[in-house]
C-alpha cells in the first residue's frame, strides 16, 4: 500500500489535529529538544498485521525527523511479542506522534485479524466436509458498507489483507436493490428492469429477497445475484440451491457472526456478508516501547 | 448538541464523499424522482441512544429535501423496537443517505451502550457493598485517548452520553507522563519538576507508576494524581490506600474489561480508565425501514 | 439533483475563492450596498438544460440574500432567447456571483447538449435501418473516465442528463483490463481468473481486445464483456457479431466522434464509449442580463 | 512552474478522490505488487506541451515509488509520436495514477495548444498586412473569466503557456465595468468616477461600451480601456480608431472564435479577448503506453 | 458584507476547530442544556465597527439556536459602552462561542479603527493648509500586503470599513517591481518593458524606487506609477513634485506612522501605504455580557 | 519545532492561496524562469526570534526549489541587522514567496519578542525587591485565549517562545468559570460542584471573582485557583494574599499592560494573565534582501 490516498492523508491530519501533539504539554516539560530516543512498536496480541504505511505516514508528519522502519508487512501473521516497527527520533516527536500512530494499527489490525479469523473458520469447516459432497470452494466472505464513518477505504483494506473480500465499494461500484427499493419502485421486475437500462453495463443486478416466492420473482426478472437476507434453516437451504441451479450468484446475509460460518459452509452460498467484519471489530493491542534514549551532541 | 464542530461537519462530508450517494445506480436507476417515501429508524435491540443531531445533519446534507423528526433524545434507553425517528422525504435521497446516518447512530449508540453498562455494573457492583465500609461514591469511569482516529471529539461525547467521565480530550488538555516519558526524562521527580514549570496551570500533574516503590516517589515529588498501571491484586490495593492516605487522586487502568469491573469497585479508586470503551465497542444494531411510498404530483 | 455531495460544494467553494467575489472592487465601487437588481438568465444557444441547481447552490454563497427561481428543469431542451431562471437581490452579490454560476451552467448544458446529440444521431441511424434488421435497441453510447479533473462527478451526471449512459465512475466501480494490465499480468487468461478471485462479485469482467484472435481468447477465458479498441471495418463487424453470438456485452471504443455514430449504429454493439463526451464538449452560451434595478430603503 | 499552488494540489487531490485508486480492482486483481514497469508518455497529435509538472505532482501522489522523467519542458511543441515522459515504478501504482495524469496533460495542452494556434493565426494575419499600414505590433489575444470552475490558474497557465496573455485574474485583479453595472450604478460617468475613488491604484479602469455613443462618453469620463463589446463591421473599425486615436486601450470581445482572427488582426485593436480560448478548447490526445514489465526480487 | 466567502468560513471554522467549543467542560459542566440566557455585545471603547456578519456567521454555527440581532452596522462609530448586538439562545452554546465571536470582532475593529484614526489624521493635517496651497484632495492611505496569514480579506476588508483603501489585493491583482526584483531583472527599463509585454493589460506599471536618479530612470521608460520607498525631506518632496509633473501616480512608504501623517499631507502624494495599518493595529475591547438567564420549559 | 501540525499547513496554504503567487505577474515578467538568486532574512531591529520552521515551510511550498538555511534558532535574542536566515533558489520563487514568510516570521516574531520583554519586566521588578520580603519566584506571566483566531497554536507557541506561558490551550484544556457562567449556573458553590462532578480529573478547577465577598465563597466551595478579575489596589493586595493563606492558585487578570507589570511583581500573585500579549502585539521588522542574482545553464 504504498499508495495513500487524499482521504487516507486528511484522516491523518484529522487524527493529529484532534491530539493537538504540538501543544503536548507533557511532552514539552519533560523531554529536552535535544533528547533522542529509540524504540519498538509491539504486537501484545497474536495479530495479522496491517496498516504499516499508515503508521510511517503519521511518523512522516514529524517533517523527516523521525526513522521507522517496519519489521514485518501487511498480511503477515505475528505472535504475542512480535515486533513491528522500530522507531528512532526526538523522544519529544515520537511521544507526540506515538498515540495516532497505534490508534491506527490498532483498529486496521483488529479488522484484519478478524477477516483472518472468520475466513479460516470458513475454510476449515469448508475443509471438513466430505470432498464429494462439497462445493468447490468454501463460501467468500466479504463486508458491506457498514463501515466506520470516514474509514471506508481503510476498513475494506484490512478486510483484503485480512483475506476476506470486498462487496461493492461504494454506492457507485454496486447494484443492489434492497427492501426500501421495493416498496418506493413498485416490485421487483420493474426495480430490475430499471436497473438495467440505468446502472453502467459492468455492474451485475443483485437483488435482497427474503422468501422463496420473491427469490423466484427475481430470478424471472433477470437478477444476476441474489442477497439472501436473513432466511433461516430449509428456507435458505432451498434458496442457495435454486441459486445454484440458476446459476445466479447467492449472497447470505443478516445477523452473521462468527458461530454462523461454519454450518454456512456447510450450505454452500456463494457469498457471505457480514458488517460485524469491519463495524464491531475489536482493536488489536499494540504498543511502543522505548529501549533507549540520549541526548544529542 | 445543537452545536457540531467543523471537524464532524468534516467527517460527514467525508462519510458522504465515500459512499458517493450522488452516484447510488441502484436508487437513481429503480425510484422515479417524484416518489416520495416515509420510514422509521428503529432500534433493533436495547441500546442507549446517541447521535440523534448527526443523524439530523446527514439527512440536512439533502438541502432541506428532507424531514426528520427525532422521537427520542440522546441519553434515553431505548428497548428492542423503539422509534428513534421519522423520515420523509424523496426516496432517491433518503436511499443515498441511509447508510452513512446509520453508521453514525450505531456506532454512537455502540459506545454510549457499553459505557451506559459497565457504568452501571460498577454502580451495582458498589451499592453492594456494605454501607460503612464502601467509599462515599463509586469509582469514576473514564475513557482514554485510544479512540479511533477521527472519532475523537464524537467518541467522547458518546461516552458522556453513557454516563460515563472523560479523561483527558487531547495532549493539551492534561498532563499524563508515562513510563516512556520517565525513560527519556531522567527520573520521576525531575519529570514532576518539570512538568509543574512548563504546563499551564489549570492541569493537575498526573504520573503512570508500576511499583509501589514508584508511587512513593511521586507522591515525594508532588504528583497530584498517580495512573496505577497494570498493578494487581494487593499491589494495587495498597497503592489505592496509599493515594488516599496521601489525598491524591488514584487511577487504575490497564487491560481493564467488564469482567474487572466489580472487584475494583471494592477497591474503590477514584478513577478507572479504559480504552475499550471507546476502541473496541461492537456497533449497536439499527435500521431504516420504509412504511410507506408514494408519487408526488 | 436536490443532492449536491460535499465533493461539488467543494468545487463550488474553489470557483467562488479563485473569483474573489468579495473583493470585486468593481461592484464594490460602482454600485451602491443599497442597490437591488433583477435579472434573467438566458440560454443564448438551443440546449439541454443542466446544472439548474448547481447555480442555485451558488448563488446561496450569498447567504441567503439572493432569490433564485429556475423557470426549467434540468433534462428539458430550450431554445436560444429561453429563460433558464430569474434572479434578484443586491446588485453587488448578483454579479459578484454572476461569473462562476454561467461558468457551471455553461459547461454542464455544454456535454448535455453534446450527450443528447449524439444519442439522437444513434436513434436516427438506428431508425433508419431497416426494421427486421436491426437490433432490437440503438447502441448505448457512454462517457469515459477522461472527465475534467475535479469534474467527474457533474460531467456524469451531465451525461445522463443528456440522454446518454455512463461508464465505470471510478476504479472501484467496475473491473476493465486493458492492454498495459496485459502486460503487467502475463495474458489474457491469468488476468481474467485473478480478477474474478479479487474483484467484488457484483462487477462484471470486462477486458480490452484489439484483435479478432485476443477475442477468441478472452471470451474463452470467461470474460463478460469486450471492449473493442480502435477496431476498424469487418474486423470490427465480426468482432461484434462474435460477441453477440458468445451472449457477451461488445462495446466499441477509439476515436469516436459524431461522424462515426451513424455507422456504428448499423454495426450494432451493445455499448459505444467516447471520451469527447466529457473531455471536449464545448461551453454552451449562456448569459445573465438585468432587467431592473432599484434603490432599497 | 516548479511552484504548485495549494489549490492546484488541492485539485489533484480531487481527481485523485474522485476516481479512487486505492480500491482500483483492475489492477489490485491483475498485477502483483512486486510487479515493475516501463511505459511512456507520448502525444497522440501535434500539440504544445503543457502540464508537466502538474502530471510530476500526480505520479508523486505515489509516495515516490514512481519515477517520472520529462523529456520536454513545458512551452515546447511536439509532433505527434513525440514522447513527453518516461515513467517507471510499481506497475499497480503506475496504472492507478494513470487516468488522473492524462486528463491533466489532454486538457492543458488542449488550451494551450489553442492558444499557440490562435496566436499564430493572428500573427500570421498580421504579417500578411502592408508593413506601412499595419500597426507595430499584432493585437494582444487574451483569455477572459469564463474558465472551468476550479481550474482558473491551470487555465491561465496553460493560455500563458500558448503564447496567448491573461485578462484580469479574478474581480480583485482588475476593474471591468459591463452592462448590468451600468444599470445598477446609473450611468457611465458615475461608474467611472466611483472606480477611480474606490479601486485599487494599480487598476486601470476599464469599462465595456456598445456603441460609438456610448464609447464617447466613457472616454469623456475617463475610461483607460474599452471594452468594444459585440461590435461589428464599420462601427467597430470606428470604435478601434476612436481609441486609438484618444490613446486608450481598445479590446474587442464577443463571439470570437478562431475563422474572426485574421479580419480582426488587420483592424488592429490592441487587445482581442476570447472566452471559447479556455471554456471550449478541445482536449490533447495523450497516452501512455508501458514497454517493459518485469518482477521485482 | 452579505457575501462571507469559503476562505473566511474556513477561518471560522479554523477558529471554533481550535478553541473546541464542543468539548467546553466548563458549559457543560456548569450550565443545564435547557438553561436559556440573553446578552448584549458592548464597545468597551469607542470604535470603528466592523465584523459585524462575521460575528453572525460564528453564531449561526450553533445549528440556528442562538439569535444575534445586530444593532448597530459596519462602518459606523460607536462610543465606549455601546450595544453592538443582542444575543439569545441556550447559555451552554453562546459562551462556548463567545471567544471565537469576541476575537473576530476584537481585531476587525482593530483594524477599522486605526484606518479610520490615521485616515482622519491625513484629513485634518490636510484641511489645514492653505486652500490655494494644497492638493485637491488628502493623499489616499492604503494598506500593504502585510497582513497577518490568513487574514488578507477581512484585513483588507477592514481597512476599506475604516475608510482608507487597498493597495494590490494579491501578487495576480496588481504590478509593483521592487528593489529585489530589479537585482534579478537586470535594471529599471528592462523590467518595465518585460511587464507591459506580460502583465494584463488592465494593471497599471508600478516601480519602486529610491532615489531621484531612479525615479527619472522609471519615468523614462514608462513607469506609471513610482513607489517612493524610504526617501526623506527634500528628496522625497522633489520625487513628488516630479510626478506630479509627470503625470505619473507617487506613492510613499516605509516606516509610515501615525506620527508621520501630517508631514507627509502637506507633501502631498497621491497615495501613502502603511503596513502597520493591518500588522500592528492592536485590537479593540469588545465584550459579551449576560444580561438575564433563565430555564426553558 | 520540527512538528508542523496539519492546522498551521492549512494556514501556510490559506496564505499562499490568498496572495496568489504563482499568479506573480511582476516576477513572471521580470524575471527570466532561468535566474537564481541568493539573499538573506534579516532582522530590521532587535528581537526574540520565532518562526524559523514556519519559514522554512513557506519556502518548501517551492516544491523543493529553494534552498533555505537559518543562521539562528527559536528563542534567541538577535539585534537589529542580525541575520535569521540565508536562502538560494530561482528568483521568480524566491520572490512569489517572501512576503508570506515574512508575514509569519513578523508576526512570530512580534509575539514572542512582546513576551520576552514583558516576562523581563517582570523578573526586573521582582528582582528589585528586597530579597526577604519578595515571593520565592516572579509571577508567572501566561497568555489567554484571546489570540488571532486561525493562530491559537502559533500565538501560543510564540508566547513560550518569549519566555512567558500558556493558559488554558482551549476549552477542552481547563476549567475557568466567570461571570456569565455565574449567572446561568446559579452561583458559585453550584458551579463548582458541577465542575468537579464533571470536568476530567486532570483540570483544576478555576473561577473568576470580582471581589473578596466572592472569592470566600470561592474557597469555601473548593475552588483551586482564583482568577482575580479587574481589583485595583487594597482589595487586589488582599485577594492575593487570601489566596496565599488558602493555598489556592491566584491569578491577575484585567487590562494588564506593560506599565502595570512592576507593581503587580511587588503583589506577588502566582499567575498574571494578558490578552494584549497576543492580541495586539505589534508585528517584527524584518525583511529579505537579494544580495546575488545569476543565470543557471
């Protein structure tokens, strides 16, 4: 990710501005100018690591002062006590910095961390299953668009690194035409064939429906994928197949957690989506120790 | 909160610039733009409620296209079900705008929820102990600066609104020197001594110790409030009693999870801080569902 | 368009600050403060009309102290001499802003009018042919990602606004593999099945072709749609017709000017993109007049 | 033009926001990251060159991974085929910033390449003119306000660039009475006189007149420039002679287009003024296309 | 001044973003949300007024809670104790924007103030000579582009509400060739001739020079307006008799004071500049008292 | 000061915006695009120097161009005709950006040099008392929040730069109850308690009283430090030695200038409080002198 985008930058500036690190009070009485020190950003948890450009982006903000110079790479697993980084510059700059740097590594590598953890769970209940009676693949997990306001672009980067899948970006990168649609569009045939004369040519039709009768309305009318939302044992089970048999791409979705996945791998949907991947994941515990510090000639 | 700051003003415009609800295929595609549509957005499970006025101000990003109507306040409870407002307006644009209004609230709802309950669990945890041998309040539950990155100022307001306290609200708005702090400074007491020359004098001087051996330091040196650090079991109880011998404000923190709660109230420091809070409150479940739709003339 | 995104109000900002309206000295000198004005804002060229309300959003800069009235709406077709809107307030505010609201209009009308010319010379052509055969629809004429920089959100939607469709929005809203991906990615069949392991499922897979045999080749490989690039003649026609028979979206690219339409449309693909929609439309003659002007009291 | 200015940079950052290279599926699916790359820039047509330091600071968004070499400087003209730049870096990277790059140079040199036109044509013109009847120099061609929103600088740049010059910047760089002023301010005398006392010292004071009576009786006030506005045929001859003759500057505006300039440079006006200069001036082809691709260790 | 512009509502913003009125523990803590209060602004001075929308717009970003009625207009003088606005609305969010309201007002009243003082001093310094003896009109005072960053528009703007006027608004409004310039440009004529060939034609000449033998350089080739830098006594009094006489604009500057102002009336220029007009003015005492408070129902 | 927050970017960019530099038509036309030049920044009379990174930040905005080197650090004292900095670069740009650094450094400059003669003042004074009788320290001089809004950081950096203090940073930064929170909150022991209920446990709490009546029941209600607004004489003398005896924090506020400065030192509050050294700090003379110009290859 070497590539950070205007929006990733002014989130930077965001976070900075509200810690206000150039009133720092506590680091400008207590820390000398000329005190340099060196240290270590530290996983204090098992973690897939992600956002080490982030965390140098925000180190960048010191104007050059201070060297960072990461220990391991976006996708990488670490255990407990792994280091990330090391960290070397004015002890004053690098404590002013230090909170924004973490806040964000914290939260990129809880996401990913999650989309690790529910992605193998994904495939190891996939694995599990008898090689004859089992799709080819093991269901794709992707998130939506619950997301955390202004981090849009970071949560769907940690769900990729996490291994997970992105579902459509944004409102322009997707048709899916959801319950609300129905009710002001007047019906699921009519709400498709608009679609396809509006969305860009590259966009598939997707589609919520929330009982068979209306999975059957929708695969008449054309829909080229089908969200699933929040069907429930033989309903669903019936669903998946006949999207199958239709060959419409089949989403599940609503109320997925992690005890869900491994009897939906079991059912065999194309897609699962799940907000809980990026909405309510927990942050990952990093932290920055210092080994060393001294003054400078 | 009549009054949102430019920065949430920003995060909005960012939330909107993300989603590109100008571009919304599926909406603009599928819903004439005469239709007009009513809806509800409800909560979904018991939550304490939180962000009614941004909600508000993303809907106002509609040009006055449409009417909100909030049927709760910030800091009610709210049980499974519950209305928090009405919604009328173009559908295209309550559509486009759904998603973003909704992260916010549940996010907000998110944090105010957690803090509203482990707020209460050291209440109970408190009320239960025996009246003379309790401390005149219960202990004060705070926050920290472990918020996501942009979400500074609304992540503390959501606290509040749980009834929970701030700390600090950014490196200017406290002094808090940490072991990293002590390394690059030389020494507690210099680092006090320091601090009480430098820092306006509105803010108390607070000091991170680990060891009982350290808080005697500091106290020695005039600390005015002393952050116990991952001290536990006897350790930490002496060191409370010793800060309240010695009239000085004691804060424990580190790791500190809902689980943890009650045993410090028995303790009963003054102050109990957590980043959890904040940083990893899972995302409160609410939705927009249309009740009815229909053309404008 | 009652949706104006923060995006546009930023771009409104930056026309209004690189105007210094409020250091207009000739207004300031010339006119009193006190000086009321009424005006029309007049198509001088036959268009379609686009940006109506753009140009209330910049009059609105004036605080409210600007009445604005659209007498059209946008998507309608006027004649030269027809009134677009009319105006009134303090003479100094109305040409202070007068300026940067003709040079929206006159850009946005301009590739709307552009728009709907060339869909009508597709619609004629396609008319013209002879019923039984032709295909069932004119060709979809698009735009192109080469959009004005900071423009890309209104040149789209002008392009709707004249009748014609768009194209991807942005990278993340659509998967099209072009001849330096190629390049990079080691061929057509690698490209397809990595895109189709990455890519969310609701994009189709559209890739680049510039020859009858790198058809055959993505068409094998899965590819969904082909955009044909800079094909000229039988190759063209059987490329298309290769297409069709596949059930595969054809979409013709390259060069394409209002002179090519016309055959183009008896050629019959699905889709025809054309950049000079956007990047070289030209500015439509709209122009500000006042009608009156009174002292207030 | 090594010196970007904030709002140029701003306007990077809007193209590149727009169009979301972060999230760019194409080449995040198609390219592995370690994947390296050689391409050039080349101009599809003879144009004047213009922009390359504009299409430095996009490459530059990178992070400097890419490393961009011009081969031509900005002023230059290049025959089709001729290379502008060499690019080279991250194949991912290079691809995402591609599109944003190329709609900088096509527009840039599109006006410039005008601009270089338009003021051959009128020198050319002129040359063709008796040298004893014709005036020292030939009229001045020069671009007016009507630019693309947000791109005011980038627009005068690229007229300078062509060889053409700059009318007033902005309403604070110059004082320009028109008709709608001449409504609400009551007449020429007065207008001129409440400029003289008002405006700026440094301003001229210029004042657009539409008829020979009018022209009268704004050098009877004091005019330093007129505008000859819509003039045609004897009366403007007239009109130019008039200002000339009176020693103030004559600028004739209206409708020029490029089939205007000859007729025009032989009536001799000082100043030639052209909207369509910058709000039609079609876009430059430009492309890039990579040579080499290989896989970094 | 209806017409606030995006830069100055950038600086409001800038200014509520650093004084974060939204997390004022103080309102928060000591009044209730639903405590109402009526105040009154007060002139602690007597003062030229000048802020008075600026103010407006401060208060409006409350979301509309609070009331402000101005009584009092731009450009008027008030004596020490005179209301310059009332205001009504929740007390929390009228203190929470007091200061930011207060420093606005403080410095354009400032800066008002003091142009009206010294513009008022050239005034009577003039009247008091010899009718038959003196110029027809007082020298024109006017500001530099000293103004504080960030600031050039409400300086400017109030300079013009003090009654003085503005030099160059910016580097794009206006031609002065200073002593630097002539170093790097290689002499007087040589710059002269380059800027009448570049510069717009709407922008008079104007040469900085310091001493009589370059005031004759400039006039030879063209200047048509002499800034008289740092000259003294005779010399400065023959430089301006020389432009008289030349019909060419004189301007004097450098060290100008308020103590320099009547010397320099008899003198006579057109026009003298002043920097400490806007970098040194000191600000007006303004202040906001409650008046009544109250709880709403 | 190596840690350039993201507000004073936007600031530095707001004014390069507002003076439009790479529209410089002066040194566009003067000043060949081959021609460098060298010059330096010097002080024009004595001074505490402040700035030097800010400076250095106008100057990088030349994307790299300039070469600029201080001769002298923030904090030192220079006399008239000390150099602050050596620069090198083209001349166009080293001319299109001097006058914004040298607004920043002349202000900067103005604040901190006003800071260190007034903290001199002080300790003059407190120096000259006898030493039995004098407090153990001179008061303690601090700004307010009376600074130029968009300059609360700078203002309070160049405050610390001159030797004095800082108050509060903002309102999230301390706890200052005054007269009008009195009136909305009911009184003096309500707002108190509020406050402590309330504020983060690191904020003092301070309260502003107008007379020993009030600062009894400031102190009897727990205040921790007493601002002591606008006493005079006796009833000053006996406020701060009240606050003595209480062990609570005094501070001097009111209309402190310069010449109160001496007798305060003799009255030996702890804290003395001035807007003025801020808000109307006259602005530093400092300039930019080419002292070498040549032509580049």
């Amino acid at each position: 990710m070497s590539l950070i985008s205007p929006q990733v930058h002014a989130l930077i500036d965001a976070a900075l501005a509200e810690d206000r690190p150039s009133a720092d009070y506590t680091s400008l009485a207590t820390i000398p100018a000329d005190r340099h020190a060196e240290g270590v950003i530290v996983a204090r948890q098992a973690l897939r690591l992600c956002g080490v450009a982030i965390a140098a982006a925000v180190f960048e903000r010191s104007g050059g002062a201070i060297d960072y110079a990461p220990e391991a790479a976006d996708g990488v697993d670490l255990e407990a006590g792994a280091t990330i980084a090391r960290v070397s510059g004015p002890a004053r700059e690098l404590l002013s910095l230090e909170r924004p740097a973490l806040n964000f590594l914290g939260r990129l590598c809880g996401v990913a961390t999650r989309a690790r953890d529910w992605t193998g769970e994904l495939r190891r209940a996939w694995e599990a299953l008898p090689v004859g009676g089992r799709p080819p693949l093991p269901p794709r997990l992707v998130d939506t668009r619950k997301t955390i306001p202004g981090w849009r672009e970071l949560d769907k980067y940690a769900v990729r690194t996490g291994g997970a899948g992105n579902h459509r970006h944004d409102l322009a990168g997707g048709v899916l035409i959801k319950d609300n649609h129905l009710i002001a569009a007047g019906g699921v045939e009519a709400a498709l064939l608009a679609a396809r004369e509006i969305a860009p040519h590259g966009l598939r039709l997707e589609i919520e429906v929330t009982s068979l009768e209306q999975l059957e309305e929708a695969l008449a009318a054309g829909a080229e994928a089908c969200l699933l939302d929040n069907m429930k044992g033989e309903v669903l089970a019936d669903a998946v197949a006949r999207c199958r048999e239709a060959d419409v791409i089949s989403e599940v979705s609503g109320g997925v957690g992690f005890a869900e996945l491994a009897a939906l791998a079991a059912l065999g949907p194309d897609v699962i989506s799940s907000g809980a991947l990026t909405h309510s994941a927990p942050c990952a515990d990093i932290a920055l120790d210092f080994t060393r510090s001294w003054k400078t000639a």
